[in-house]
C-alpha cells in the first residue's frame, strides 16, 4: 500500500514547480467592493469584445452537422483547436469535408492536444488517430505530444491544451466543451452531454484568430501570421458585452481569475455544472465565503463513466457538500449519459461558457479558453437550461448521504489521480 501512494506523491512533487496558481480565489483583488465586476475581469486579462447571441447546441449530432455545415461552406480559412480529436464512421463526413477544402485551396489549420492518441474514454474503442489529414494539405499540429523526450521533464507531460474552438473565414466562430471525438459528438444516441457555441460575429473571430496564432506559433516552427487571415465586416449587431479568457501556462491571462471575480462580487445565485468539480482549498474558501454572505449555491456533479474516475467523484462528494452548496448528482444511466458540459451562472447576469472545468486542473495546468456573457436575458436561458438538466435525473445529496457515497466506493487515490490528472 505504501508504495501504491508513493507514486501519486511523486507525481505531486514533479508538478509543483510547473503549477499555475489559483491564489485569485483568495488574493483580495476579486473580492474588493470598490471595483466593478467589469474592472476584475479585465484585471485577471479577459479581452472585452461586443457579441450578438449565440447558437446554443447542447447536442452532439447537431454540433456536427453544423460544424459540418459550415466547413462545406468555407471560402478562405477554418481553424480547429481540440483537445480530443480522432476519427470514427460517424465523423467520416466532417474530416472528409475538411480534406476536401484543403485540397481546394481552403487554408486549414487544425490543433489537437497531443494525449488524443491516448484516449481513455469510449472513443478508444472506435479512434484512428488524424495524421491522414496532411495527405489532403491540412495542417496539422499536435501539442506536446507523447515522446520519449518529454519525458525528460515529466511535469511538463501534465500541462494540456484543453480548449476547443472553430473559425470559418473570420465570421462565424465556436466555443464549447465538446471535443472532435466517437465519445463528444462522433456516436449519435451515444454522445455526452455537452455543448457548444456558435458566433455570427466578426469581432470575435480577430480575437479568436489572434489567440489561435499565439497558440499555434508557440507549439510550431510552421509560423502564422494575423494578417494572413481576413475578416467579415462587423454589422453592429454585437449587443452583448463579452469577456474572452485564453489561457496559457505561464501566460498573464488568469482563469481562476475570471472565476474568482465572479463569484466573489456574487450577491444572489450561483449555478455551476462543473465536471469533475476537485477543488482546491483557495476555490473551496471562496465558495464558503460566498455562502456565508447569503448567496446561493448549486452545482451537478456529473458521475463519471470511467471506473477510476467515478470512485474519485465519490471520494469529493462530502467536500463539496459541507462547503454548504445544495450539491447534486447526474447519474448514469442508458437514456442518460455522461454530463461533460462547463456553466456557470451567477446572480442572473453573468454566464460563463467554454472549455474550462470548474476544477483545479482547469485552473492550474491546462490552457483553456473562456468567456463570460454580460446578459440577463441570456443568463435567464441557461438558468432554464440548468434547470432542463435537472429534470433528466439527478440526485440531491445531503452531507451524511454525500459521505455515505463517499464510503462506498470512494477512493483518496481516484481522488488525487482526477485532481491532477483530470
């Protein structure tokens, strides 16, 4: 037993050198009452940008029909960022529509994080890696992929891209959780349940495209340039003041910053569907401090479908129900499968989309993307949305029935594996 607990702790003390930091949660700076909660986000590096509403997809097999849609459409450029991306029959005619628009003159520039080829979802029953897209002319990138030679700074290893997003000749562009895999939106009835986001907005797209070559310039010796991509004329449409955060490890943009300043000027609500919620003790102290001045909160806690995993959801369950929140559980089931999705909602207003889990993981060693919508009208959807999720199945749990699941089969090293490993 000793030695099964060593290893775990190593791996801990590899990382700590390389973590990104969610002092936010704690620091002072989000929870000052003579700041605006507009002032905090641009502090923490968000990038303010004028947005319409978006097309809200919360289906897999919608997402690929549009995405699909949409590459078919393309006159200039797609750019494609994923975390998990590999090749299935269901997604023989998205990868077929990009091979055909590279082979045409379309410029296609496609990321995927390097852990893809490992896979430990479903999808790994049905996966072909994507290296036969460069037959057609698409370039393709993989961040920090597997090798013997990164194995030589272990820590390094830890630190993912985690950020999903889609452009298409600098109009229309996506965010979400949703990767381009069997599991996200590749198996039809199978898929999880996610979303995704689709932009008709020109603003976004330049700032999308700005971080997508700062990305890719810093993982390629294949080097982009802005101006090698154009835009669509702004209409003015853009009503909605947005909030856009994309973070790279040891960069100035500060995630747990965006969550940090939201949840500390929180008067009234927060509703939150995190996946693999582990969080740390600065996050833990926020979500305490915010209870304690009245407000609300809730979170669904998906179960996972993975067994390791599932036992260190167990594990968590009681710390997150003596914090206070009204914690509940999406289970399982044939009709009902894995919730992946990441929202938050706070006080009506403020809603966060994208990539990002509402875990230390996220916070600390990914590079993520995400935005936060300044709306109420849209605030007042997904609250609705939240609500739907409900509806589908869950259990609300107590703390005595929390620690109960917590004992049946609940694991501290399950526990330590998601808090690190995700």
């Amino acid at each position: 037993m000793k030695k099964k607990i060593l290893v775990p702790l190593l791996l801990v003390l590899l990382l700590m050198p390389s973590c990104m930091s969610t002092e936010a949660y704690v620091d002072g700076y989000a929870s000052r009452q003579d700041l605006t909660v507009e002032e905090k986000l641009l502090h923490y590096g968000g990038v303010q940008i004028d947005v319409g509403i978006p097309e809200c997809y919360f289906d897999g097999a919608a997402v690929l029909e549009r995405m699909t849609e949409l590459v078919e459409g393309a006159e200039d450029y797609i750019l494609i960022s994923t975390f998990l991306g590999s090749y299935s029959d269901e997604l023989d005619g998205f990868y077929g529509a990009l091979a055909e628009k590279a082979e045409s003159g379309v410029d296609v520039y496609f990321m995927m994080d390097g852990i893809s080829s490992l896979d430990m979802t479903e999808s790994r029953n049905h996966m072909t890696p994507l290296y036969f897209l460069r037959e057609s002319g698409v370039h393709l990138l993989e961040y920090s992929p597997m090798s013997f030679m990164r194995v030589l700074n272990p820590a390094e290893l830890f630190v993912r891209d985690h950020r999903k997003l889609f452009i298409v000749d600098g109009r229309i562009s996506g965010i979400g959780g949703m990767n381009l895999n069997y599991i996200s939106i590749g198996s039809g009835e199978k898929n999880q349940r996610d979303s995704f986001y689709f932009f008709d907005s020109s603003a976004l797209s330049k700032a999308l495209v700005t971080e997508f070559v700062k990305n890719w310039n810093d993982s390629s010796v294949e080097k982009l340039s802005q101006d090698d991509f154009s835009f669509a004329a702004d209409d003015g449409s853009g009503h909605i003041k947005a909030y856009l955060f994309n973070q790279t490890h040891g960069g100035d943009v500060d995630i747990s910053g965006m969550f940090s300043s939201l949840i500390n000027s929180a008067t009234k609500s927060i509703s939150i569907l995190p996946y693999l919620p582990v969080l740390d003790g600065n996050m833990r102290e926020a979500l305490v401090a915010a209870i304690e001045r009245g407000v609300e909160v809730e979170m669904i806690v998906p179960m996972e479908s993975r067994g390791y995993a599932e036992a260190g959801v167990r594990y968590l369950l009681p710390k997150l129900t003596e914090t206070g929140a009204d914690v509940y559980v999406s289970v399982l089931g044939p009709d009902q499968p894995m919730l992946h999705e990441k929202l938050m909602v706070v006080d009506g207003r403020y809603s966060v989309i994208g990539s990002t889990n509402f875990n230390y993981r996220s916070m600390a060693l990914a590079h993520e993307i995400s935005m936060v919508l300044d709306d109420e009208e849209l605030a007042s959807f997904f609250l609705s949305h939240i609500e739907d999720r409900k509806a589908e199945g869950v259990v609300e749990l107590d703390h005595e029935t929390a620690e109960a699941w917590s004992k049946d089969g609940g694991s501290w090293l399950s526990y330590l594996m998601i808090y690190f490993g995700g």
